[in-house]
C-alpha cells in the first residue's frame, strides 16, 4: 500500500514541474530572473510561516553549508527557468533529469562513494545521448544548451550538500536557505530588467511559487516511502509530458536524432537507478 502512495506522489510532484515549466516557458515575456524573484519571495512566506508554527529557528547549524545549498540552488532553479524559455520543453526536461548521473560523479569524486563498472558505462550513454540532442539540432544554442547541463550540475551538488546536512538540520530549514540566498541576487538582478507583469500574469506567478512548494512536498513524500528505483522511474514520465505540452501548445517538433538522444539519456539513468538501487539491496543483505 505504501508503494502505490509512493507512486501517486511521485506522480503528482511529476504534474507539477510539468506544469511549472510549461508556465515559466509561456510567461517568456517575463524575465526568469523575475519569475524567480516571485518564486523565492513565496517560498520565503511560505516556509518561515511553517516554521513558525514548528517553533523552529530559520538559521540551521551548518550555516556555511546551508549557505553554500542556497547558492547552488538558485544557481540551478535560474539556470533551468531561462532554458525552460529558450529551449525545447522535452530537451529541456531530459538534460534536467540527468541530474542522477551527476551526483553520483560527485559523490565519488568528493565523498569517496564507489561506482560499478557498469554504471560508468551508463554514465557514458547518457552523455552520448546529451551529444546526439545537440549535435544534430543546430536550432538548440549552445549556450542555453549548456545552461541546461549547469542546472542540472548544480542539482548535483544540492543533493551532495543536503546529504550532508539533513543529519543535524531540519528540513525545512534547508529549503529556507535557497529562497533566502537567491532573493538578493535576483532582487538586484531584476532591478535591471523589471518588466511589469500584466492581469493574468500575477495569478500565473502565484501558481510558479505554489507548484515549486506542492511539488518539492510531494517529491519529498515519494522518497521518503517508495524505492529511488521506482520514484525516479516515474519522474521520466515529465519528459513525455514535456513532449507533449511542447508540441500541443508550443507548436515544437522534434527530429529522429532528437528522440534517439532523449532515449539514450533516459536510458543511461534509468540503467544507472536500477544498477545502484540492486547494489545497495545486495550490500543490505551482506
């Protein structure tokens, strides 16, 4: 029974940033340094507001670290808004989803974790597929390409950081830190491009902020009660949706050289999860 909840949540958090992102690309006459100076400014609202009602302090005890999370976080949400509107939704959804890859790289590389042979080989496949995407689309920047890839790096090192300080901090004290260290930079940032949103364009930015919160709970929730293996599985759902929403509302098409290299990467991850999550069974049981 836990299982299916787990699925339905993962399911539901993969609804929002569907939906997130199909916003975000549809408000494109909107700066995404500006969607997400809303964004945090909700998050901050919403989050000192739980906290209070925990009666928990909002500054955490591994500040540098929690510093240091907020940074990347922002680095990785900017990142991933300006692609979202520069870029195909589905090239845009799959370059994210190699985030798994990345942290685990980074995990080795700084934690000392172990890798398989066999997951450097999904490793590979992945960034092939990353190469066929763009290699054979010369309407994708390179430079927007690349910011994709940055975003889901800086995911990455979220992850690692979180990992390292969930022990002694409480959750939502980690989430506080990203609205608190990106309000700063995307207020002054803004200052420079303020374009002022118009009508239905105040109720789209509320429903940016509650769709990031909604969807990071329910994520949080899958996790917490369902496989990685599994959850992670249905987050690659976002990228048929991606799919569809580009082609049905945004009118993008995708060459056979663009689906080989979303399947690629999907593969390669997908492959990576199935491998690691096997591992760490057989560790358990030994």
């Amino acid at each position: 029974m836990q299982a299916s909840k787990g699925i339905y949540f993962m399911l539901g958090a993969t609804l929002c940033f569907s939906l997130l992102s199909a916003i975000v690309k549809y408000m494109s006459h909107i700066p995404a340094n500006e969607l997400m100076l809303f964004r945090t400014i909700i998050s901050i609202i919403i989050t000192l507001f739980q906290l209070r009602l925990l009666s928990i302090s909002p500054w955490g005890n591994q500040k540098k670290l929690l510093f240091l999370r907020g940074i990347f976080g922002s680095i990785a949400l900017i990142t991933f808004f300006i692609s979202v509107q520069k870029m195909p939704l589905a090239t845009t959804a799959i370059l994210s989803y190699t985030t798994p890859i990345f942290t685990t790289i980074i995990g080795v590389l700084f934690l000392g974790e172990r890798v398989l042979k066999l997951q450097w080989a999904c490793f590979l496949l992945s960034f092939i597929g990353i190469i066929v995407i763009k290699g054979f689309d010369s309407d994708i920047s390179i430079f927007y390409f690349f910011l994709g890839i940055v975003s889901a790096l800086s995911s990455a090192i979220v992850y690692n950081l979180i990992s390292k300080v969930r022990a002694n901090d409480h959750p939502l004290v980690i989430v506080f830190y990203f609205p608190l260290v990106g309000f700063p930079f995307m207020l002054i940032w803004t200052f420079f491009n303020w374009v002022m949103p118009q009508g239905m364009d105040w109720i789209l930015i509320l429903a940016i902020g509650l769709l990031t919160q909604l969807g990071q709970i329910l994520m949080t929730k899958s996790l917490q009660i369902e496989s990685l293996s599994r959850a992670s599985s249905i987050q690659f759902l976002g990228i048929i949706s991606s799919l569809l929403i580009g082609f049905f509302i945004f009118n993008e098409s995708f060459t056979i050289m663009n689906i080989l290299g979303i399947v690629l990467v999907a593969s390669g991850v997908l492959s990576n999860i199935f491998i690691s999550s096997k591992q760490q069974k057989h560790e358990l049981a030994n």
